[in-house]
C-alpha cells in the first residue's frame, strides 16, 4: 500500500555545495534545469521520470522545489517518501539530507529510576545441546527468554559437553533461541514449560539445501563472471576456505599484521564473502569474481572508524569497484562519510547494510545518501522446521505472502533494495559451512549481483574512474529491480531480479 | 581524546607543519597511528589540551571523532547483552 507522507530533503551534489569541475556534469545540468523550470513555468513542482526495467512502468516523480541556495547547487525540495529510492537510482550522483530542524537544548531534569529487585527462587535447568549422532555440541550460543518483550530470562554458551546450565525466575519459558557457530541449523522453541533437563538436535547443514538466496538465485546455474569485477568485503578478514578465492586487501588493524587479512575467527566476513563470491562446493552470486578482503575488527574489540576509512581508502586505490560495508551503527559519522563521498567520486559503489535493531531507523552508513541501504527479506519454506529463521516471520508479506521482511531488519525511507537475509547458508572459517541471518547477508546479495550485471557491461568497466561512472553504474542497476510489493520504507526500490 | 584527522588539502606542507609542531614540539598530543600520514591520522590529545591543539589544526585539517563499530549481529539477546 502506498502512503502519501511528503517530506522535504535537501538535494546536495555528491561533493562539495556545488557543482564541482571533477563532477557528473550531468548533476549540474539536473539542478540548473530545476531552477530553470520553475522561472519558465512560474510552477515550482514538476514529475520526473523514474529509470526502470523495460515494459515496467511506475508513476512519475512529482517534485516540489520549495528554495534553493544557488542554481547548481543545494535545492530544498519536497518529495513523497516512496519514492526515494526511484529518485535515488533514478538521478544518482546527489546527496539526499533530510531536513533537520535545532532546537535549544532542555533543562535538565531529575530522573526518576526504577530498579526491579530480584527476590524469590530461581529455577536450574540444564540444556544439552548434541548433533544428530548425540555428539556434543561446543560453542553454542543458547538464550532462553521468560518475558521475550522485555527481554529477561538466561543465557550463554555450551561447553565442551554441550551443556548451558541456566537459572532463571520461571519454567515457562515465551522463547528459547540456539544458535550453532557452524555446521548446523539453528534451533527454535515457544511457550513451553521447562524441565531441569532438556536435551536439543541440531539438524547438520546440507549445502545442496535450497535457501531463500538460492531460491531467488540458482547459485548453482549462474556460469561464473568473466570480465574482472574487484569486490572489497571490510569485515572481519575472509577466509581461509577452499571454496573461497582471496585476490588482495589488507589488514588495517593498528599493531596487526598488515598481510593478515584472513578471518579473525569470527566469521562474518568469511561468511560474507561467501554470499558474494564462494566457487566451489557452495557458489556465490558471483562466482568469478575477484574478493578483496580488508580486515578491520580486531580478534578482541571492536572496529575503530580509523581503521574502517583507511579500509575504504585501501579499496579505492586497488582498484576495487564495489565495496561490501555489513556494519553500521546508530550515529552519523563524518570521517567515515568523507571517504565514501571520495569512493563515489573515484567511481566505486558502497553497498551498506541497513541493521538488524529488530524494525528500527536505517543506521549509518547505509543512511548515508551516498550509500546503496540493504534491508533483509525471507521466504518462508527456505528453511527447516523448528529453527530460528521460522521466528523472523513477520508482516509486511509480499506480493507473494511467501516473502516477508526479516522481524530483525532496520527499516526506512532511506532503504535502497532488499535481499534474502534469513537462513543464508555460506562459507566459514576452516573449511566449515555455516547459516546466519542478518541485513549483513542481505547486504553481500544485492553486492554480488551488481557485481554479476556490472560484469556484462565491459563499457561502464573501462569508464575512467570519476563520479560519471558511478552515476552510470547506478543506472545499470536501477533498471534490474523489480518490487516485490513491499511499502518503499521496507524493501526501497525492490531487489535485484 | 583519540580524534581522526584528516588533511583538508592533500599535500598541503603547511598542515604537515601544524601537525609536527602539535605531536613533537608542543606535545600536546600523541601520534597513535600514522599509517596513513601524510593524508591521515589517529592521535591522542591530552584532555586539559584539546580546544587549543583544535585550534591549531584546523586550519590544515578536518578533526572526527574515534567512534567503534562492533560485528552486527541478529541473534536475540538478553537485556543485559548477553
């Protein structure tokens, strides 16, 4: 359904106030011809096309400028929130800010704090956690939740014996969560009453099982890329996996190892890189391509926006032409917006992911209008019974009622494309497969296809590396998105089909 | 303080100059990570010094705040993050 909120955004060229020399010329030509019309007609709202798949049609933009700084350069215009997205691949090369209103600042104000007092019994029970063959599992990370909304209950991980002893208020437990570091399917229980023992299987991955990526993408079918396309994953560092091909990066850790840009053991890049570009017993969407992996989180801690800009210089300057970002936070970061302003202006695309803080806003970088925001889609019957991903059903549901957005997906105006984000089965370090869900699995989808269509166009790969090509890049993609019949706030433009 | 900076114009001696004069002769602040000098830098200012060495950089420079990024996760957890 679509909504009818008009909003008003400052459009901004992708550098500077103005339109620059080293711009897209056609960014200042677009602005110039907003002011322009608005001294021809005396009407300042005007319907722009929008850049669509061929024979898809989609309703004009209708624009309104309400100021403007100077003509080529900031409009304060007002838009229909829906049609964001359209807007944004449709004349890429703006920043899109909203507009922000300061206040002063309150007076400050005593807090009143409740603190709920922990009395009473509490009750033991200890959860085993084995495979199929009542082998233990270690590492398992189990949560059990006895007020699921407010989020209490116990947790931690097993043991060498696969056991979690946990201690909680109540036996009646509103969810228990288990989630494997690899191998196997995660587990998912409801509203049940525990006893002092409770024993769970683990179902082992088999990687020739369809999930949702490999629904929408026979993985399998795709022939490899040809023409060389560099993806850069700033993660966690990839590899090592036999399935996975690493063709350069760095690690850009202060006091690490520089060369070391494998996987720090977490396995999220390696996990990432995966969904893009795994050729072997697991295929990618984009088998072919060339990885480069730029490590930034450290084995202990978390990353610095230092290491994270100097990651997207490195990336730049090896040539990469994509740029995997499945991280974020709630702040907006300056530094880190320089250096994807610089990437856009030397021709590279930043794929961001929009965050998993259960339908919170889009966080940063992915909110950044410079970045392409992922949201996470699922479907259901791509996944067993009895597990995780069956917890992040929840409405809107597509066009198709089989697709959902992910119940852990960040939303907003500011979402790009969505892609399969729920029960993603990939690469992990030491040879293992693993499934995760996240908006960070989505995100390396939509990345590995735009690599996968950039491939095809040799011409828009031999582009000198300026904001043109980015812009054109833009374009290319903007016409292989189909909705899905999600609100725009959900999915943005729709997905890579 | 641990602060970002980053040269406003790439090459520009000058601001090179500004920044010696702050980490080696005025010692107002530490160089943590000069990986990247001389476009960029990790520093350290020492608190009681942090609006004068702001002032005596950025002329040369854009100065951002450190901020961390942890490894996104969509596991549930309690609300004491575990």
């Amino acid at each position: 359904m679509q909504h009818t909120t008009l909003s008003r955004f400052i459009l901004l060229p992708a550098n500077q106030i103005d339109a620059s020399a080293n711009a897209n010329p056609e960014i200042e030509n677009f602005l110039i011809s907003l002011s322009k019309g608005i001294k021809a007609t005396g009407k300042n709202s005007m319907k722009l096309s929008v850049r669509n798949a061929p024979k898809t049609k989609a309703p004009p933009i209708t624009l309104r400028v309400v100021d403007s700084i100077q003509e080529d350069g900031a409009k304060l215009v007002e838009m229909n929130e829906d049609q964001m997205a359209d807007f944004r691949f449709s004349y890429p090369g703006l920043r899109i800010i909203p507009e922000r209103f300061y206040r002063r600042p309150p007076l400050p104000s005593p807090e009143i704090l409740i603190k709920t007092k922990k009395t009473g019994e509490t009750i033991a029970a200890t959860i085993t956690v084995e495979d199929q063959n009542n082998y233990p599992v270690e590492n398992a990370y189990v949560v059990a939740f006895t007020d699921f909304v407010n989020r209490v209950g116990g947790g931690g991980q097993t043991n060498s014996s696969g056991k979690i002893k946990l201690n909680l208020i109540s036996d009646k437990i509103e969810r228990l969560y288990i989630y494997p570091a690899h191998s196997f399917w995660s587990y998912f229980k409801s509203r049940f009453i525990i006893n002092a023992a409770l024993n769970i299987r683990l179902k082992e991955i088999d990687i020739r099982f369809k999930d949702s990526l490999r629904f929408f993408y026979d993985t399998s079918a795709l022939p490899p890329i040809e023409n060389t396309v560099k993806v850069a994953v700033i993660d966690t560092g990839v590899g090592p996996h036999d399935d996975l091909v690493v063709s350069g990066g760095a690690n850009t850790i202060e006091g690490e190892d520089e060369n070391d840009f494998a996987d720090n053991g977490e396995g999220h890049g390696t996990h990432v890189a995966g969904i893009i570009g795994a050729n072997g017993n697991i295929k990618g969407v984009a088998a072919g391509v060339q990885i480069y992996s730029y490590r930034v989180f450290p084995k202990i801690g978390d990353a610095s926006n230092f290491y994270v800009m100097k990651a997207i210089k490195k990336a730049v300057d090896d040539g990469c032409d994509l740029i995997n970002l499945s991280l974020g936070s709630a702040d907006l970061d300056e530094g880190l917006i320089s250096y994807i302003k610089d990437a856009y202006d030397k021709g590279v695309i930043c794929f961001a992911a929009n965050g998993n803080e259960d339908r919170s806003p889009v966080c940063f970088p992915a909110a950044y209008s410079l970045c392409v925001a992922v949201s996470a889609m699922g479907r259901k019957g791509t996944f067993p019974p009895n597990t995780v991903q069956k917890a992040t059903v929840k409405s809107p549901f597509g066009k198709d009622p089989q697709n959902f957005i992910a119940d852990f997906s960040n939303i907003g105006p500011e979402t790009d494309l969505t892609a399969p984000g729920v029960g993603i089965i990939s690469t992990f370090p030491g040879n293992f497969y693993a499934v995760m869900d996240g908006t960070s699995m989505a995100c390396p989808a939509a990345t590995g296809i735009a690599a996968r269509l950039l491939a095809t166009r040799p011409d828009l790969l031999q582009l000198p590396k300026n904001q043109q090509r980015t812009d054109e890049i833009m374009k290319l993609l903007s016409v292989h998105i189909k909705s899905l019949g999600f609100n725009s706030i959900f999915e943005g433009k729709g997905m890579f089909l | 303080m641990v602060i970002i900076v980053k040269q406003k114009h790439n090459g520009d001696v000058q601001s090179l100059d500004l920044l010696n004069e702050v980490l080696h002769i005025n010692n107002t602040a530490t160089l943590i990570d000069g990986s990247m000098l001389p476009e960029m830098a990790k520093i350290n200012i020492v608190d009681k010094h942090i609006d004068a060495v702001k002032s005596d950089l950025q002329s040369g420079w854009f100065l951002f705040p450190e901020k961390k990024y942890k490894i996104p996760d969509s596991k549930k957890k309690l609300s004491d993050g575990i």
